[in-house]
C-alpha cells in the first residue's frame, strides 16, 4: 500500500466534501487574522492588555483573536487596527 502524504490526503478531503472544505477556510481565516493581529501588536510594542485598553476590547478578545480561537469580524479588526494607528486592507484572491 503506498504511503500518502498529509498535503495528498487534505487535498483529497477538500475536493471530496463541502464541509471539510468550509471548516478548513474558516481556520484558515481565523490563523490569518491572529497572525496579523499578533505581529501587529508587538510591532506596536503593545502587551494585550494595552491593546484590550486601547481598542476597547475584553483582554479575552484579544486573547482569543490572537489564538486563533475565533474569527472577528472586519468591525473588529478594524477597531483594533485603528487603535494602533494601523488600517486593514482586505484582499480578494
């Protein structure tokens, strides 16, 4: 029996069911927005706490955005973005 590779077998399951499919972009758009998120704070030189502060969000939000455990909104990211004195850009690939 050959071996599959992971990126073989997501491939496949991507392709096969809808479901999957939307999951899997939807942790991929949540990865995305802690990642930016992240790097833009400790650009800033911020801690959470202070861009909880700043934005106007829970320290939990940012906690969670930040693990990737939820996916905010554009009102959101903006928000947080804004309190940086950064913009969102939106790009549609």
């Amino acid at each position: 029996m050959p071996l599959t590779s992971f990126d073989d077998l997501l491939r496949e399951q991507l392709e096969e069911d809808p479901q999957v499919a939307r999951l899997y972009e939807q942790e991929c758009r949540s990865l995305d927005a802690a990642v930016a998120v992240s790097q833009a704070r400790r650009q800033a030189h911020l801690t959470q706490d202070q861009l909880a502060e700043r934005s106007g969000l829970s320290h939990n939000t940012i906690i969670r955005i930040e693990r990737g455990r939820t996916s905010p909104s554009m009102k959101t990211l903006d928000r947080i973005a804004r309190s940086m004195g950064k913009k969102v850009h939106l790009s549609i690939s």
